[in-house]
C-alpha cells in the first residue's frame, strides 16, 4: 500500500499484482476497508482496471471530490471510456455528502441502479455508477458495528446473526479454512453439514447477503465475498472449525 504520488493523502492504492479478471474482494481488500472504517470518517472505495482496490476518504474539511476521465480528478477513471473527462461531483451538504450531476456527464451517473439528475443525498452502502465503473460510498460510525466487524450475538455492535446463521457461515468456510485453495460449500454441502434442507439454506444465504451489504452483487460472486469477509473480520475463530 502507498499514496498515490500527486494525490492528496486521503486516497490509498493498493498493489495487488492481479489481472483485471480478479474482479472478487480479497482479504487484502478488506483488511485496508477495515481500517478505513474504524477511523468513522467517510470514504469511497473502488476497483480499477487493473484490479487495484483505492481508498478516499472524505474528512470533514474536504470541499468537494471531481470525478472523471482526466488524470487529474480526485477520483479518476481514466481506463473507462464510458466515463466522461468531467463526470460529476461530491459536495457535502452539512455533515453529509451528496453525488452532482448537473448534465456535465454524458452517460449519467446512478446510485444503486437509479440514474440522477441534479444533487442526490447518499447513504451509507450507495452503490455509485459512473460509465462502467462501481464506486461504494461508506458512511461508518465507531459506535456502530460495520461488515467488516461483524460479530456474533452478545458481542458489542455488528451484524446480527442468529445461531443457525453462524453455523451456516462455519459451514460455507469451512472448505477454505481446512484448504486455501478451496472454494466455499456449495448449498448442498451446507445443508448437508446443518441438517437443513437446501431451499432452506437458500433462504439463508439470501439474508447473509444482505446483511452482509453483499445483496447488489454478481450471483457468482457472492459467495466466494462473503466467505472472504467473514474470514477477514474475525467473525468466525479456529475452534469454530
């Protein structure tokens, strides 16, 4: 990890040595989202066409975050060629952010699926889309529980899981705790090992998705993030396996 040279110090670059296919969260992703959202100040995240995670915060001093094509903007994209050179603006509005897109884009931006138009209020988790690229707005408070510090029930702050729920994730992880390699159980095998019947399994997993603010996702992607997050967060110890 290093600053990115001529970049305020609030944006972080990771090195991850990985093609633009690795497309999934890695433990090293999470491991530098954990620490961003312990210090409860805002901040965006993304993936480049490299496969390269970056991190922006968003202190309370900072007027506004250029978005764009150009080399220049806090938060450049230069390798989508559906991003245009001046794509649109974060300005905060008292003590929250808001994305601007007064038409200065010609493709639009979009929050979780929504195309906007003019200045749009965000929410911790907004799902920002601009050409072909997804940029994650984070809102964390130290007094609340993130995905990343998810714990059980009992624990102080995070996500709530009931004692089936735990077991299903012991169960998902299981194959890549006892082998690296490994990818997480499938449905089958997870029902197999909780004694639930597939379709109740499914149901499950859809709540821990959601939960876990995993819901937006590619299909095939989900579970092999939530596996990762899990692992990352210290939810799950080794004697649970």
């Amino acid at each position: 990890m290093h600053w990115h040279p001529g970049r305020p110090r609030g944006m972080l670059r990771t090195q991850m040595g990985e093609t633009s296919e690795t497309r999934l969260v890695r433990p090293r992703h999470l491991k530098e989202l954990l620490e961003a959202e312990r210090t409860g100040v805002p901040f965006l995240h993304w993936l480049d066409g490299d496969g390269e995670q970056h991190i922006l915060m968003l202190p309370a001093d900072r007027a506004r975050v250029t978005i764009g094509r150009r080399e220049q903007s806090d938060v450049p994209l230069p390798w989508d060629g559906e991003v245009s050179r001046e794509h649109a603006l974060l300005e905060p509005v008292g003590e929250e952010w808001t994305l601007v897109d007064d038409g200065l884009s010609l493709n639009g931006s979009y929050i979780n699926g929504n195309r906007i138009h003019g200045r749009r209020r965000l929410a911790d988790r907004d799902r920002l889309c601009f050409g072909n690229t997804h940029v994650q707005y984070r809102e964390p408070t130290p007094a609340e529980g993130s995905v990343s510090t998810a714990r059980a029930p009992g624990s102080a702050g995070g996500v709530p899981l009931t004692e089936t729920q735990r077991k299903l994730l012991i169960a998902l992880c299981r194959p890549i705790q006892e082998s690296g390699s490994a990818t997480p159980a499938t449905n089958p095998q997870i029902a197999a090992e909780v004694h639930l019947s597939v379709e109740a399994v499914k149901a499950h997993m859809r709540d821990l998705f959601e939960r876990f603010g995993l819901g937006d996702l590619p299909q095939n992607e989900k579970r092999m993030q939530l596996a990762a997050l899990v692992r990352a967060s210290g939810l799950l110890a080794p004697h649970d396996f």
